[in-house]
C-alpha cells in the first residue's frame, strides 16, 4: 500500500526515524521490537499496540503524557511516530489510534469529561450527552453546530462543548471571552451565529485561571486521541464510550446526536 506519512503531533511536531539501540531497548518490554524500544531515548513510552497498514505495525506512545502513534516501517528497521495517509489523501491512522488510546482510559473515560470544564447547551435531562472539542475560530466545528440544530432545539440532546485553542492565533482570547462572558453558552452561540464575523470580541487579557482551563481541555483532547477538531465523544446505545474526530456524515449525526 503506498502511503504517506504526515509528521503532526498536535504541538509537538516531532519526527523521528531511528535505528535500534541497545541502551534503550533494556528500559521497554521486549515484546517489542528493537527499533521501538529505542523511542525510550527520545522520551516516547510504548504503552501498546494498534492496528496498522500491511507491512508496517502500530503502537501507542505516550510523549509528555501525550498519546501518539508510532509505526514501525515495513523494513522492520526504522520507526516514524505521526499519521499515514493513503495515496487518496485517506487518513489511516486516525480511527485506530482514537479507538486504541480510548482502551488505555479505561472506566474513567467518561467520569474525565464529566468533571471537565465545559459549557452546555440543551437541557439537562436530556436523553444523550454528547461531548464536543471545539476551537472558536474552525470552520468544521461551525459545520458541526450548525448540522445539529435540529436535534438540540428538540430538547433530546446536551451537548457540552469543551473549548480549546489550537486553530488561530486568537482562538485563546476568543475561547477566554467566551468563557469569562455572564453567559458563557449564549456568547459561545453568538460566535457561531456569526462565524465569518464574530461579535466576540478578543480579550485583552487572559486570565491565568481561564489560560489553565483551556489547556487542561487540550490536554484531555490528547488523551482522548483526538487529533484535531471538532472532536466528539459519545456513548453508543450499548454505553460504550466512541469518538469521532471531524463533522460526521448525516448518518453518524442522527446516531451520535439523534434523529
């Protein structure tokens, strides 16, 4: 299969190919290979495995308490930690490293969002809950509130947004006014009324407290395996917890948000 191979962790931006080294390889379990223990060096703890392409093998690392994912290449010699991608522009990594990072959360996945910082709109009895990653200035997370009007102003479905930074230079200040607003939802929903021309204004100044709020969300994004925003995470009707990154199909909104 030919793919390519995007280096983008998140923030970190780190590319690595490496050979074996034998230092390192004592510290990791030697289930793994060689070449993958070695990561160890750079900081990269192996935590697993997930599925991957023929000829290459999937694992979970964890970098700064970050999850990432790691490939070993089909020589069986180097490693590259990042998204493959398919010649068709197909991400092959997204939903196998989502699903397996999910795994190492455990029972606490959804007790981690409920204790989060996050804002709501529907009521609170409402049959679903559904959890959105969401940066005030990404037009995919604009598609996404807009698609689900309907089911929200039906009353069957909460959604609780959780706010990050990760798009624009002012998606800080922008997700801190929103935030530090007398109605945090209603200037949340005034921003994405208005997307292409915001009334929200940038704060001038950002809170420390408001700051660590926001950071603690991209945080738990990451350890979510949520490569990107919006970013969902919902339980199916069997109550397992799922993610989604991106808008889903009208398929997937009727499943995820109702119909």
């Amino acid at each position: 299969m030919k793919s390519n191979t995007l280096l983008s962790l998140a923030l970190l931006g780190l590319f690595l190919a490496l050979t074996g080294c034998a230092r390192a390889a004592d510290t990791q379990p030697t289930a793994y290979p060689a070449p993958v223990r070695a990561l160890k060096s750079a900081g990269i703890e192996i935590r697993g495995t997930m599925p991957a392409p023929d000829g290459f093998k999937g694992f979970i690392g964890v970098y700064r308490g970050q999850p990432m994912p790691v490939y070993l290449l089909p020589d069986g010699k180097h490693t590259v930690v990042g998204n493959l991608f398919a010649a068709d522009g197909s991400d092959l990594t997204r939903d196998a490293f989502a699903q397996h990072a999910m795994a190492g959360l455990g029972k606490n996945a959804w007790s981690k969002l409920q204790k989060a910082d996050w804002i709501a709109e529907g009521p609170k009895g409402a049959k679903r809950v559904v959890y959105v990653f969401t940066d005030t200035e990404c037009p995919y997370c604009h598609r996404l509130w807009s698609a689900i009007r309907p089911q929200v102003n039906k009353g069957e479905v909460q959604v609780r947004y959780l706010l990050v930074a990760v798009i624009k230079q002012q998606s800080l200040p922008r997700a801190v006014s929103v935030l530090d607003a007398p109605d945090p939802i209603k200037a949340f929903a005034r921003n994405e009324k208005d997307f292409r021309d915001s009334p929200i204004k940038l704060a001038a100044k950002i809170p420390s407290a408001t700051r660590d709020k926001i950071a603690a969300n991209i945080a738990l994004m990451q350890e979510f395996g949520l490569q990107g925003t919006p970013g969902i995470v919902y339980q199916d009707a069997q109550g397992r917890v799922q993610t989604v990154s991106g808008v889903p199909s009208d398929a997937g909104l009727k499943a995820i948000f109702g119909p």
